[in-house]
C-alpha cells in the first residue's frame, strides 16, 4: 500500500504531460479506444435490465455513465486542444457548439451562475 501511495501522486500528472505531447490522430485514438469500450456496455446493460436481471443492469449502466463522464470526459479535456488542431474536427466541434447554443436558446435553457 505504502508503495502504491508513494508513486500515484506522481503518476498521474505525468501521464497527462505524456498525453499532452501526443499528436492529434494519437490523442484521437486515445479518446476513441474508452469511449468504443463504454459506449456499447450502456447497451449491453438495457439488454440485461431487459431480460429481467434489473439490478444487475441498474448496476452495469450507472458504471458505464460513471466511467463515460469521469474518465472519458477528462480525456476529452486533455486531449481537446490536439484534437481541435484537425480541420475536419474544429468544424465538427464548431457546428457541435453552434448547435448547442440553439438548443439552449431556443427552449430558454440558462446556466445558473452562483450567488
């Protein structure tokens, strides 16, 4: 445990510089291979419910969302600005905003600020 606790703090910030210094098809791919991973089990798990086995499907799509929105999204942020330097994902990610912001204007929607 000691061992452990004595590495991790370190490991994580460069594993991120590591990521950082990857190349946009590289940081493409690393976001790619997760979310390949995470995106089906969502399915996977309604089947599960499906059929019946409704707190073991519970259990597998709470997980899945979990890991979509801790680790997938925390890639995004990282490998983002590598990704936005590819033409065809910039305008992607542009019309991805635009529509977004349509959205939002359209049913009134408005984030809350804090007090």
């Amino acid at each position: 445990m000691a061992l452990q606790q004595e590495y991790s703090p370190a490991l994580l910030p460069r594993l991120r510089r590591f990521m950082e210094g990857l190349g946009p098809y590289q940081s493409l791919v690393i976001l790619a291979v997760p979310t390949s991973l995470v995106e089906p089990l969502k399915l996977v798990a309604l089947a599960v419910a499906g059929e019946g086995h409704w707190i073991t499907g519970t259990i597998m799509i709470v997980a899945a969302y979990a890991t979509s929105l801790l680790l997938v999204e925390r890639l995004f942020v990282i490998v983002k600005p590598k990704l936005l330097t590819l033409r065809w994902f910039a305008r992607l990610w542009e019309l991805f905003v635009i529509l977004r912001s349509k959205i939002i204007r359209v049913f009134g929607l408005k984030r809350k600020t804090p007090a």
